[in-house]
C-alpha cells in the first residue's frame, strides 16, 4: 500500500476486486501480521505494516504471552 492507510472501498476502486473480497483478504492478511487498522474520521482504515513494524509487532506479542 504506497497510498498509506486507505479504506476498504479505496483499496475496492484501486485493485478493482469486490469490497467484500476484499474485507477477506484484509483479515487474512491482518492474522499474519502484515496489515493493522485504524479509525480516522469514524471510518475504519488499513495501512500496511514494515518489516520493522512487523517485527517490532511480534517481539511485543511474544512477551506478553510470555509475561
């Protein structure tokens, strides 16, 4: 996602696949950690995480299933 966050229905007109493809294809890529969300003017958005992010993202889960 060059764009930075975008919502479902952007990412729908930029890919040209299904809004409702793509909500699936958003969970599944968000369950391996490569896409987060976040809510800007009530409106659900996804962003794509960096490698860094990632990484920084599994650290953090691992300590507090560790904790």
């Amino acid at each position: 996602m060059k764009e930075g966050s975008l919502t479902a229905l952007q990412l729908s007109k930029k890919s040209a696949i299904d809004r409702t493809t793509i909500y699936d294809i958003l969970e599944r890529m968000m369950n391996k950690g490569f896409v987060t969300t976040l809510i800007k003017n009530n409106t659900k958005n996804f962003s794509a995480l960096t490698p860094e992010d990632r990484k920084s993202t599994r650290l953090n889960s691992s300590h507090q299933i560790i904790s």
